[in-house]
C-alpha cells in the first residue's frame, strides 16, 4: 500500500483527501483502509482529509511510510489492507 492514496489509483492527489470524505460520510467502500490513514493515527477521520489536503497542496509535510512507494505500514495496526491495486 501507499500511505495516502485512499483511491489506490497510484497517485497521491486531489482526489485521495476527497475518497476520505467519500468513505466516512458516503460509505464509499475502501479495499485498503490502511491508505486512508493519512497521518498513522490508526483511526480513519476527518483528521487524514486535513492532513491530506496539506500534503497535496504543501502546507503539511508528506505522508509517513509507506510513503511514497508501496510497502508495508511500519506501524501495526488494526486497520486492513485487504489489496492495493496500486501496489502488484
């Protein structure tokens, strides 16, 4: 997985703070909920939208690792990481 891209389209931008908002308020389904978890808190939130934004527009410092090539989250948790079509 990549930390950050919520949407697991390979890309971290835009669109990957609005997934979050997708998820939590539309129930829009995830398949790896570990790349939602933009700040490594191991709660997905409002909190990783506003950490997100600040990473795609620079106001934030980057997401943690895995960050930004796929990996494994160095942190265990309990949030899943069912598949990450961004990551073979």
């Amino acid at each position: 997985m990549v930390r950050g891209d919520s949407n697991s389209d390979g890309v971290f931008d835009i669109s990957d703070p609005i997934f979050i908002i997708e998820h939590i308020f539309l129930g829009a389904l995830a398949s790896c909920r570990n790349a939602l978890d933009v700040n490594d808190d191991e709660t997905v939130d409002i909190a990783d939208v506003i950490v997100g934004l600040g990473g795609v527009f620079g106001t934030n410092p980057l997401p943690p690792a895995p960050f930004p090539a796929c990996g494994l989250d160095p942190t265990p948790g309990t949030l899943t990481c069912v598949v990450s079509p961004a990551c073979p």
